[in-house]
C-alpha cells in the first residue's frame, strides 16, 4: 500500500494539507473591518491567505487593513464599483486555496470558525459547506432586528435551508465548475 505525505488520516486514506482561502468583498467598512480582523486572527485554524475585494471604499477601510499585512497573509484587491458577487468572484478568482471561505465584512467570527467549516472537506466526496450565523448585537434595535429577521438553529431544516455567503465554504473547483456567483 502506497502512502502520500500527509497531514489527516481518514479511513486510511491519506488527505493532503489543504489549502484554505479566505474571501470577503468590503465597502466602507471601517467602523466594522477591526472587528471582523481581529476575529480572524483568533482563529484556531488561519486561512493559508486572506484576499479581500473592495469595492471603492471612501472610507479609511483599506488603510486599516492594511496594517494587517504583517499579521495576516493578505491580499487586499481595490475593484471599484464592484457589488458583492462580483467582488466575490475577483477575490476568489485570485484565490488559490483548494478550498474557498466566504464570509462579510459586518461580521464577528467565532474562534473555531474556519476549523468547524472546513473540517468535511477532509471527505474527498464534499463540495461545500455552510455555517449557521446569529445576530451579533449591541443595541435594543439590533436585538430586536436579529430576533425577527434571522432563523434560530432551531428553525432550520437542512432539506430546505438556503445558506448566507457570510458563512460558507466550497471547493474552488466547484466554483468554478458553477461559473462562480451570478
């Protein structure tokens, strides 16, 4: 029995490192970039490169990510007047991790984020994944807004749940397979 180098064993085949790239589009985001950095770099899994599409930012968005780049291997890629599927598709495309994560700038990442959602793909036979998400408040407003906007986990079925981009990941070949985001 032949091996190949490895970094997982799974039903003894052997599943090479994989490689994880971490894809957002951005808009003047700075009141909000800091947070969603940080919670990346707390990570339990970093991505192997972090590229961020921005779509003309006015603000001081790319100046604060910029003071990243010694922290985190990022590409940041400036695409203006880009909406977000399309910012996604250049940020992907200038990807080259095996497997693709996706999530928004407004958002705070759970530590295991990335660990949890890209684990399956261990499983040669998995295309994609998607992650739940809840409301990350701070208001009453916002409170309120999570609570009758956003599904509880326990009001999702997986038969008929249709994921967010704030939280999935796939295959770059799947993606490419499908022709990227419409």
């Amino acid at each position: 029995m032949g091996y190949i180098y490895t970094n997982f064993i799974l039903d003894q085949v052997i599943i090479p490192h994989m490689r994880i790239s971490l894809t957002i589009t951005v808009h003047n985001e700075e009141a909000n970039i800091r947070r969603l950095f940080s919670s990346i770099l707390e990570q339990t899994r970093l991505p192997d490169e972090l590229i961020i599409c921005d779509g003309g930012s006015t603000d001081n968005t790319v100046a604060i990510m910029s003071e990243y780049s010694d922290q985190l291997p990022l590409t940041v890629l400036v695409r203006p007047g880009v909406n977000i599927s399309t910012g996604r598709n250049v940020a992907i495309r200038e990807s080259s991790g095996d497997i693709i994560a996706v999530t928004d700038a407004g958002v705070r990442l759970e530590a295991d984020w990335i660990e949890l959602l890209t684990t399956c793909f261990k499983q040669q036979d998995v295309h994609h994944a998607a992650g739940f998400f809840c409301a990350d408040v701070s208001t009453a407003f916002e409170t309120a807004m999570g609570a009758t906007v956003l599904p509880t986990l326990e009001d999702i079925r997986p038969q008929t749940f249709l994921p967010s981009s704030r939280s999935v990941a796939f295959r770059k070949e799947a993606w490419e397979k499908v022709g990227g985001y419409p």
